[in-house]
C-alpha cells in the first residue's frame, strides 16, 4: 500500500512539474493606475503590486477548461494596450491566439477559435477602432507584410488586400498605426526568405505608409541619417524584440557615453530623431528592453514603463518598482535631425545641379565652337522637306527673270532691289537686306540644284564697278525645272 502512495504522491509532483513549464505569471500594467498587476496561471489569482513591494491576492479568476487546455505552453505572453481600463488582452507570440481578461468580472477567455500557424512571430498588434490588427511577423524561414484583422463574427483572421509598393517583410524594424492618419508608418525593416539569397536577411532603409483608407502602400524615400544609421549599427537591435513605441516615439537605447544612459526618439509621425541624456543617473537600473542578463520584469502600456526588479537583500521578499513616462522624458530632449536627411551627394537636389551643370557645359561647348551634329542634322531635315512653298513669291519672280535674262548676263542691282521690293530703303539697308535675301534663297535650293549659290552675283561685263545677279550655269537647268507650271 505504500507503494502505491509513493507512487501517486510522485505523480503529482511530476504533473505539478509539468504545469510550471506554463509561464507562472502573466504580467500586465494598468495605464490608469499605473499599477503592475499579474496573473498566475498556476493557481489562477489575480495579485497586485503593493507600493511597499509585495504582491497581494486579489480574486480568484474565472476561466473555461477549453481557455485553460489552449494556453500554449513556454509561448511568450505580452499585454495588448487597449482604451478601455477594465479590459487586458494578451496575444500568445506566434500563434495567432488572443486573450480577454476582465477586471470587473474576473473572466479570462480566448477570443479566436484560430488553429497555430507559426507566422507571425513577433508581429505588431494593434487596436484600430476597436478592432484587433496585426501586422508583419517572421515564421517558417521567411518574414511576411501581411496587415490582418481579428473577425469577431467568425472568430478568426481576415486579410486586408493591398495595392501600392509594399515592404518585403514587416520585421525586426520600426512600425507604428497613427490613429489619426489612420496609417501605417513603417521603416528599417528585415525580409528574409530561405529560398532568396541563400536565406540572407537584407535590411530595407526605404520608408513605407499604408493608409487604411485606400488601401494601398506608398514608398516615403529612405533613411539615409548618418547619426541614426550610426546608432542602429552600433546597438544592433535584436530583430527577434522589435522596436518599442510609446504612442508617439520610437526608443532606442544608445551605448553608455561617460557613464551616463542615452536614449533617442523618433518621432513617429514628423520622423524626426531626439536625444535624452540621463545626467541625473535617474535611470542606471532601468531598462526599456528585456535583458537576459537581470532578472527584471520589464512591463510596457503606451508611454509608460514599469521595471520590477528583486530586492536581493531581502531574498527576493520583497521587489523594487520604478515607473517612468517615457513621452515626459523627451520633453526636453535634444533634436538631432531628421532620419531621411540625405548625405548631400546622394541628395536629389545634387543629383539636378550636377546634370544642369553638366547640359550647360555641353551647350557652352556647341555655342563656341559654332555648328553641332544637332544643328546639321536639323538643317539637313529642313532640306529634305524642300517645296515650293517654302520659296516667297519675290524670290521665284526673280528667279524668273534671272532666267529671262541668263544669256544677257542677268539683271542690274538696281532691278533686283525693285523685284525684292526695297527700292524704298536706305542704301546700307537695301545691300544688307538683299544679301539677307539671296543667302536664305541659296539654302533652299541647295538641295534642289545641288549648288550652293544658285543665284550668282558678279562684276559687269561693262562697268567693273557695278554688280550684276545671275543664275549659275550648274543650276539653270534645274531653276528652269523648278519653275515650270
């Protein structure tokens, strides 16, 4: 018989066993109170943190064996920020799964009715207007920019389709929903695909917005900042934790200069990056993100940050907990730029100068040095295009009669300037214009005659003195050609 009770007894130390490999506590902040509260999910009462340090049984929380049995087990467990103070929601990392407790009723269920699907591994969650989202996530070697929604109806997950130039992947970098906007903003992010460059992760700098209102994502630019570049190589941020985001801005925290605790914001709707220096030291035991190396249970809501660390002298009695807002932190911070400042020769105003530069510099050259391929090859076209028409009605009336008069030796100034019709003008401007007159005469019919001066001028056979116009000998036939009805 003893046997037997030895046996049993050693049973339930073994179940006992199992069910501690289920997170103890569930931990949650209370925004309004700024209270840490947690749940223990072994005995299933909810306690409270006292300001003297010590954690107080409240109630016996009320939950379903169905609730109970889907609890996955060694899942990480994070608090959802929600309105409403009397309602906590947990996600479960990587399943999908959600979870409702009420403050008031002290009943703790599951919301979905959704089965593991593994993809969404450090996903963002949201509440927009009311409604859970999710967004992104790493699961089954590859990154994902899926944005869905929890349908309370079907209890399950529905999918937004998108247009637009979406990210690669929604992971390990930065991403936000602006209520107001009602958007998404997002930037830095890993995509990974086992199956894409030997399953290298690339880091995208580009900056993406979705708007919920059409639908669709648009490509911002690029983060091109040095200091913020900088900062994200030095500190490496773990892709697997993401990056925390108040409400307002995103934090990182920078390595310690001169003893003292950097942190920088950025601000997520104007992207641009602050500086906090902690030179009071007021935060030397406090961390934003969890670090394996302290036994600290680092729990978030919006801007606040609580940090509940053991009292070693007390052995672990009693905990020590620090709360600080982190948007009153920043109040008077330092800005230290914008992250989409471009490095001046990368800039898109470089990049005009520099081609007005260069196109001046050709014009210059095509202007001194006179005639350009362009311009030949624009006279050529004209050229080619030769008509009639283009030839004024005075210049083929004095092609006519140049023709009459070729075997007399052509026709006298004189004539020439009243068959133009410039009898009426100065001498210097009667020579200028007639020059003008029969050069532009000469160009059009070049190609007609294949001569380059179809009309002639010449000494007198009489008088050296006086000139005379005539037609070229190497182009009469073809005038004759040209003139004919």
């Amino acid at each position: 018989m003893g046997v037997y009770i030895k046996r049993a007894f050693l049973l339930v130390i073994l179940l006992q066993i199992g069910l501690q490999t289920r997170a103890d506590f569930y931990y949650f902040l209370h925004h309004k109170e700024k209270t840490a509260y947690r749940i223990n999910s072994v005995n299933w009462n909810l306690e409270k943190l006292q300001s003297e340090g010590k954690w107080v049984v409240l109630n016996r929380i009320k939950l379903d064996s169905a609730t109970r049995t889907s609890l996955p087990v060694n899942i990480e467990i994070n608090q959802i920020p929600f309105e409403d103070p009397n309602i906590v929601y947990f996600s479960a990392n990587c399943t999908n799964q959600f979870y409702r407790f009420d403050l008031k009723s002290m009943i703790f269920n599951r919301m979905d009715k959704t089965f593991y699907r593994g993809d969404n591994c450090h996903a963002y969650h949201f509440f927009r207007k009311g409604v859970l989202h999710s967004v992104g996530g790493y699961g089954f070697w590859r990154t994902n920019n899926h944005i869905i929604y929890f349908d309370e109806k079907s209890k399950e997950w529905e999918a937004y389709s998108s247009s637009g130039t979406p990210p690669a992947g929604v992971y390990g970098g930065f991403v936000a929903y602006l209520p107001e906007k009602d958007e998404l903003i997002s930037f830095m992010n890993y995509s990974h695909d086992v199956n894409v460059n030997n399953g290298a992760f690339f880091r995208d700098k580009a900056i993406y917005r979705y708007s919920f209102k059409v639908n669709k994502w648009s490509k911002l630019g690029s983060v091109y900042s040095k200091v913020f570049l900088d900062l994200f190589n030095k500190t490496s941020p773990s892709p697997h934790h993401g990056n925390y985001f108040t409400g307002k801005y995103f934090i990182m925290s920078a390595i310690p200069f001169s003893g003292f605790h950097e942190y920088y914001g950025i601000d997520a709707r104007t992207l641009e990056i602050f500086n906090f220096k902690d030179d009071t030291n007021k935060l030397i035991k406090f961390n934003i993100y969890l670090d394996e190396s302290t036994a600290n249970e680092i729990l978030r809501n919006k801007e606040l940050i609580l940090n509940i660390r053991p009292n070693q002298s007390e052995n672990v009695v009693y905990v020590d907990g620090q709360l600080e807002n982190i948007d009153a932190l920043f109040l008077s911070a330092k800005s230290v730029g914008f992250i989409y400042e471009e490095i001046w020769y990368q800039s898109e105003r470089f990049t005009w100068v520099l081609c007005f530069l260069i196109i001046s510099l050709i014009v210059g050259w095509v202007l001194k040095k006179g005639k350009s391929l362009f311009f030949k090859r624009f006279k050529y076209a004209n050229e080619l295009k030769f008509s009639g028409n283009l030839v004024n009605k005075s210049t083929i009336f004095l092609l006519k009669r140049l023709v009459d008069t070729y075997a007399t030796g052509g026709i006298d100034v004189d004539e020439t300037n009243s068959i133009l019709g410039l009898t009426t003008l100065a001498h210097d401007s009667q020579r200028y214009k007639r020059s003008a007159i029969v050069k532009e005469a000469n160009v059009k019919l070049a190609l007609l005659t294949n001569c380059h001066d179809t009309i002639q001028r010449q000494d007198s056979d009489l008088d050296r003195r006086q000139k005379r116009y005539m037609i070229n000998s190497l182009a009469i036939n073809a005038v004759k050609d040209f003139l004919k009805p």
